[in-house]
C-alpha cells in the first residue's frame, strides 16, 4: 500500500510512521488498518453485477491523490 500511495503522490517512497506514534494518532482505528486481510471480491462479483472502477490500488490511490490536490494560484 506505501507504495501505491507513494506513486499516486509522485514519490518514490514514503517513510510510515513508527507504530507506536501511528497508535497515538489513530488509536484502534491504525489496528484496522494496518491488519492484512486476505480477501477477494471473486464471489461477489459472480453473485452480483458489481465490478471494480479501478483494477487495482496503485490506480485507484492515484485517483485518491488527484481528486485531494488542490489547485496552484495562478
């Protein structure tokens, strides 16, 4: 994901923040974050007429980083 990110905002590497400081910023939410979870949207789409806007994460955080950047003045 840092990596993904970092492309979207056109580095070539973002240095994450030590644990212990993202806890105190984040409290439990930084633990639902940083969790790996293994998971697929295969079954949903099969089920449903759902598909993806995006095909992957390095695209969509790059849209992410679009969308959030504010315009020079001129």
């Amino acid at each position: 994901m840092f990596d993904a990110v970092a492309h979207a905002v056109g580095r070539k590497h973002l240095r994450p923040l030590p644990d212990l400081l993202m806890r105190m910023l984040l409290g439990t939410k930084y633990d639902d974050m940083h969790r790996s979870l293994r998971i697929s949207n295969r079954r949903f789409k099969e089920v449903s007429s759902w598909q993806p806007t995006v095909s992957n994460a390095r695209v969509g955080w790059t849209r992410i980083a679009e969308e959030g950047r504010v315009a020079e003045p001129d």
